[in-house]
C-alpha cells in the first residue's frame, strides 16, 4: 500500500476568541481527514490577549491526529506566525504540500480540496494562490474602499516584481514541498504584512532574479466564494505601510 500523502495548513490566529469557526473546522477536518491526502491544521496562536488559546486547545480534543496548537508567547504579527507554523509543519510532519489560510474563513476550507485537485492534475506547479476576481457566477464580496486600494496594491506589486499577478495578499495558499521550500521560509520576514511579496520576491531571487521562471509555477485560482469578514486587524493605515514594505523587499532581494 502507497504511503498516504500529507498536508499541513497553517492558521494564524490573533484575538480570534469570538470569531474563530470551531464547528466548521472539526466538521472539515472529521470529512476530510478520511481522504487519501491526510491533513493537518495547525494553529498558531500569536500571542492573543483573549481567550483564543483556550478555544484552540477545546477544538484539538478529539482531533488530536490532525490539529496542532503552536501558542507564541508574544504577539509577532501574521508573518512570523505564519512562517513558524510553516516550519513547524516542515520540521515535525514532513508534508507534501504546506499552505496557510486565514482564521476567519474568508475563504471557505471547501477551495482546500480545489487546490490540492488542481495540484495533482498539474505537477509542474509548485504554488496555488487564491484569488479575489469577481466574475459573474462567482460570490466574492469586499468592501469597495478596500478592492480598489487593492487594485493599486496589486498593480505596484505586478511592476516591481516584474510579475503579472492578480492578488498577492488573498490569505488562501498552498505550496508544493520542493527542495526550496525551507529556504524560501527559513528566515524571518522584512514586513509584518505583505510577506506574501517577500515571498515571491524570495523565489524570483532563488529562481536566478528572473521572474518569468517564477510565473510558469504559479497559479491564480479564481475563487467561487470569498466574503469580507468584519474584525479585520488590518487597519487603512496598514496599506501605506504595505507599500513602504514592498519597496524594502525589492532593495533587499530584487536589486
């Protein structure tokens, strides 16, 4: 019998107390974890001044096999949250695929199965990259204010990374585990928030500085289904901090 491939999926979770949705994870997770991919969450608490560990060690009971709580004792922002977890999964699991997703499921854990079919059906794919295109047919809902800033954003990413991407900061991506894959994440990141750039300009840094290398292993998944969550920790001042980051990650890795 084949061994059982794996994935690891990294959540962060900050303050997430009221608005982590407990029943829909253990609901996931009792269907999915019967698959022929066996998954794993692991949840990463940055340091929450609520109750959030204390809700994320009552969801492990019983799903012990598949949920893994990693408690930071300060808070170090979505990045180094995300990147521990990542290590973690690398270091204790060894996983095919590696990925995080935001807590407040902005993106339904259904578009989990989506990616991970659309990697297997496509081998010289490394990464899949939710995206946030709202199409007819589709049921994406953000706040107007916030898609077009999103738009700027993502328009000043696609000319510095010299990368024709539609969505960078959508929290839903998974990753195929390569033997780059622990340099791409070993180290700690420039920007607490746009670290999704930092780590494609990692890649393109990796892949030689060219990133037509980089654009044949990605792919854009346009998501049926991504609602714009209240509770947010991203505040309107974080967008220009946003853009000040991106232009350290190109002096730092894109010179």
């Amino acid at each position: 019998m084949s061994e059982r491939r794996s994935l690891c999926l990294v959540v962060p979770c900050y303050n997430e107390a009221q608005r982590l949705k407990t029943d829909v994870f253990r609901n996931w997770l009792q269907q999915e974890h019967q698959t022929d991919i066996e998954t794993r969450i692991i949840f990463v608490d940055d340091g929450s001044r609520d109750a959030t560990l204390a809700v994320l060690d009552q969801l492990r009971k019983g799903l012990e096999p598949c949920v893994s709580v990693l408690s930071l004792p300060q808070n170090r922002g979505k990045a180094e949250a995300v990147r521990a977890g990542l290590m973690t999964a690398l270091d204790e699991f060894s996983p095919e695929f590696i990925g995080y997703w935001d807590a407040d499921l902005a993106t339904p854990l259904a578009a989990v199965d989506n990616f991970l079919r659309l990697l297997d059906s496509r081998p010289d794919i490394e990464m899949i990259f939710g995206s946030r295109v709202k199409l007819l047919g589709r049921d994406v809902v953000r706040k107007p204010a916030r898609h077009y800033l999103g738009r700027v954003f993502a328009t000043v990413v696609s000319n510095i990374l010299e990368l024709p991407i539609y969505d960078t900061q959508c929290g839903a991506k998974i990753f195929r585990v390569t033997g780059t894959t622990r340099h791409i994440f070993g180290a700690p990141f420039l920007s607490k928030w746009v670290f999704d750039v930092e780590i494609l300009a990692r890649y393109i840094q990796v892949l030689g500085g060219d990133p037509t290398h980089l654009e044949r292993l990605i792919y854009e998944y346009p998501l049926e289904t991504w609602m714009d969550v209240g509770g947010s920790k991203v505040r309107p001042s974080d967008f220009f901090v946003a853009f000040r980051d991106v232009f350290r990650i190109r002096r730092r890795y894109l010179r």
